[in-house]
C-alpha cells in the first residue's frame, strides 16, 4: 500500500505535466514554460519515491512468496519483462532529459522526451494490472507439473500470451486503475494552484494550471465512475464472491436485491447494522433489471469465503471519495466558467484538501480487489473445458520463512518507510513552498545563461586565436 502512494501520482502528474508543457510549446507563453518546470520537479521527487519502493516488492516475491513465485512465475515473467522492456527503460531513457534537458535540449525534443516518459508510467501500469488481474480471472495458461527438490509442484504455463493479456479483468481493471490516477494527478495540480491562489501567490502560474486541472478532473472523476462500474458489474461472473462481500450480501433470496450505502457488517450473525439500503438497486446496477435477484454469499462454499467487514468498507469508502470528487469538480469548472471561483474560498478550501480524497480512493479500492479475492492468490478457473486449479494465500507462502523472520522485516520496513514518507513530505513541501519561477526570473536566467554560453564561445575562440598564432610565429 505504501509503494500505491507513488505511482498513480506520477502518471496522473505525467500527464498534467505534459498538458502543461504542451501548451507552452503552442502558445510560447513563459508562464506556462515556469508551470512546466515547476511540475517537472515534483515529478522527479515523486517518481524516485515510487522506484525505490517498487524494488522492494520484487525481491518480496522470492523471499516471502517462493511456492507462489514458481506457480506463476512463467505467466509473470512474461508480464514483467514486458515491463521492464517496453516501459521502465522507456521512462528511465527519457527521464534524464526531462528532468536535467531544460536550456540544453529544444521545447520540441523536451516536450517529446516528457510524452515519452509519461507514456512509459502508463505501460508499466499496463503490465502491472495486466499480472495482478491475472491472479483474479485467469486465462491462456495450462498446469504443468516440476519436480523441484523430489517434489511435484504445479506450475502455470502460458499458452496463449494474447488471452493471459487480455484475460476477463484486465481492461476494466486497467482503465479504472489508469483513470483513478488522472484524477489524482488533477486535484494534485489543482490543490497546489488553489493554494496559491488562496495565499495571493504564483497567481499568473496558477490560473493557467487551473484552466487544464479542473476540467480533467470533472472529465476523468465522471470517466472513473463509468469504468468502476463496469468492472463492479463483472463481479457477477468473474468473482462473485467478491461481490457478495462488498455489498455484505449474506443470504440469496427471491426478492431483487438492495444496494447499502453504509452500515457495519456482521459476519458472525449474517446481518448489517446500523445499515441504510436502497432497495433493488444492486439488482438494476448488475443485471440492469430491478427484479432480478442477485446471489449472495450463501452460495460459496464456506472455506472460499472472502473477509467481509473489510472489503465492504473500503469499498464505500472509495465510492463516497469518487461522489464527493465529483461534486467538487463539477462545483470547481462551475465556479471556473462563471469567474467566481476565486471568491468562493470555501470551495478552494475543499479543492486544497481533494488529493486527500484521490489518494484514499486509491487505496481503498486497492483494499477492495485485494482483500475481496481471498482466500485465492490465485483464482481458479475454466479453460478450454478444464477445470484448472488455483492457489490459495496460504500456499503460496515461503516454507523456510518463520513468522517471526516476517514480523522482523516488517517492523523494519517500516521504519525505514516511515523515514522515506517523511522526506518525501518535506521535499515536496519544500518545492510547493518555494513555488514556480516568475516570468521575470525565468527571462534573467536565461539571459544569465546565454551571457555564460558567450563568455565561453569568446573564450573558446581566443584561446584557438592564440593557439594559431603561436603556430604561425613558430613556423
């Protein structure tokens, strides 16, 4: 969850960065140059951060998970090399340029060196959802079986590499994840500007980010809920015990089906207090059809069963984040259109406090896939006929490992995490405090550097002046 912090944040501040500098490029309007810039280096503080976490999470899968590394290590192989491959060396290859290019590579080259690498956050994103909702509907895969140490242990092998690619979860799972981050990104952009605007500062700067922030974030909080619902929707067929647990759905009936807005489930005595339901609602949001029953929990086998209480919270907790995300966007390009959002300081105060919200959508709906696949690792599944078998969290685990070595290195990582969150904090404060360059200091400093540029052209050239005549002299 901790490393969940940095990526979404870097493709949603790629593209707003790259919108940023887009424009510059178009109009050649500096205070859109000074935007660039100044996002330029809040990307490069946040993608860092995610790098030195996602490391981490590699090493994890052979220390901590090494029965479920080989059950999946062809299908993840194939996924992560992809990765590294057609992404990671894609962003780190441009990354540079972007970061240190500025006044030594053109506005084109640097704009395409930003495209590049924001595209390059975007395709590992691709593989990386591409893997995990492998684990959750899987496809395009056969059980082989190796002997490892005198042992038969099953394996997934991949046999069609488009089908595990393109499995039953992956594009809706990929779009919202996709989605869920442009929309960070935005209200990020847009509670920075608005901060600024609130403390009379960087104004010219802020208003030209807010012309873009605000109509993506009301654009990409509508495109999120359009795509959660339909990867919600295909629950019903893919993981309807997920389904079941999310909406605490204990017992089948004949009647439709309600949809609780809030309450707290009750596992032990299949009930939901303090709950407020809106009846037939789940029925019509999954089969369209306000009559239709939908199946409850009743209908999985009891040691296949997810934790409740949990995903049924996060869940809520993502959808109540998405509905006031929203309100807010809507109220924001309202008051935007209307040039009155300026003295509506309530409404910058909820803009401010709105990547709060992006960011525990995030998590929560992380939560949510993850908690509400369990006990599978991964699931099983049908192919070609064949009932395939899956692997249960319990399984996958390291036999070598003790829980006490876990807690260890959990304890640790901790720590150390707790550091690195505290740095990236400060850091990032640090820049958002010290804001973008003026228009003023961005013309002196450029003037500076072309003052630098002839200073050593003349210099340059005397010294081969010199040179030649000493040449001559010998001669």
């Amino acid at each position: 969850m901790f490393h969940y912090l940095f990526p979404p944040l870097s493709i949603g501040l790629g593209l707003q960065l790259f919108l940023c500098e887009l424009s510059y490029v178009r109009t050649k309007d500096p205070a859109w140059e000074a935007a660039a810039r100044f996002w330029t280096r809040v990307f490069a503080v946040n993608f860092a951060l995610g790098v030195s976490t996602g490391l981490v999470m590699e090493f994890e899968f052979g220390t901590n998970w090494a029965a479920y590394s080989r059950f999946v290590g062809d299908v993840f192989g194939s996924a992560l090399a992809a990765e590294g491959i057609f992404a990671f060396f894609l962003e780190s290859g441009f990354l540079a340029v972007l970061v240190f290019g500025w006044d030594r590579v053109g506005p084109k080259m640097h704009l395409f060196s930003t495209m590049m690498v924001f595209l390059g956050s975007v395709f590992s994103a691709v593989w990386i959802v591409v893997a995990n909702s492998w684990q959750q509907t899987p496809a395009g895969y056969k059980i082989v079986w190796h002997d490892v140490q005198g042992e038969m242990m099953p394996c997934a092998e991949v046999t069609d590499f488009w089908a595990m690619v393109l499995n039953p979860s992956s594009v809706d799972r990929l779009t919202h994840t996709v989605i869920g981050a442009f929309v960070l990104g935005a209200f990020f952009v847009a509670s920075v500007c608005t901060f600024y605007l609130l403390k009379k500062r960087h104004q010219e700067v802020a208003r030209r980010c807010l012309s873009i922030a605000l109509p993506s974030a009301l654009l990409f909080t509508g495109l999120a809920a359009v795509t959660g619902h339909d990867s919600a929707q295909k629950l019903i067929d893919t993981q309807p015990a997920k389904l079941a647990a999310i909406e605490a759905h204990f017992h089948t009936t004949d009647e439709p089906t309600g949809l609780y807005l809030f309450g707290w489930p009750d596992t032990e005595n299949e009930t939901v207090h303090f709950g407020v339901q809106v009846p037939n609602l789940l029925s019509w949001m999954v089969y369209g059809d306000h009559t239709k029953p939908v199946p409850a929990m009743d209908q999985i086998p009891v040691d296949e069963r997810p934790p409740i209480w949990l995903p049924f919270q996060t869940f809520h907790l993502m959808v109540a984040s998405g509905t006031l995300m929203i309100a807010v966007a809507i109220l924001g390009c309202w008051s935007w259109y209307r040039k009155s959002y300026e003295n509506r300081r309530w409404l910058m105060w909820l803009v401010v406090l709105m990547p709060l919200a992006a960011m525990t959508a995030n998590q929560a709906g992380w939560v949510t896939a993850e908690v509400g696949r369990q006990p599978w690792v991964v699931y099983p599944s049908v192919q070609d006929g064949v009932q395939m078998m899956g692997m249960r969290t319990a399984d996958g685990l390291s036999e070598s490992v003790t829980a006490q070595q876990v807690l260890s290195s959990i304890i640790l990582f901790g720590v150390i995490y707790s550091l690195l969150f505290a740095i990236w904090v400060f850091v990032l404060n640090n820049k958002i405090q010290h804001g973008p360059e003026t228009v003023e200091e961005l013309a002196e400093h450029k003037r500076s550097l072309l003052k630098e540029s002839l200073s050593e052209a003349i210099s340059h050239g005397g010294t081969s002046h010199g040179s030649m005549m000493d040449d001559e002299g010998t001669r």
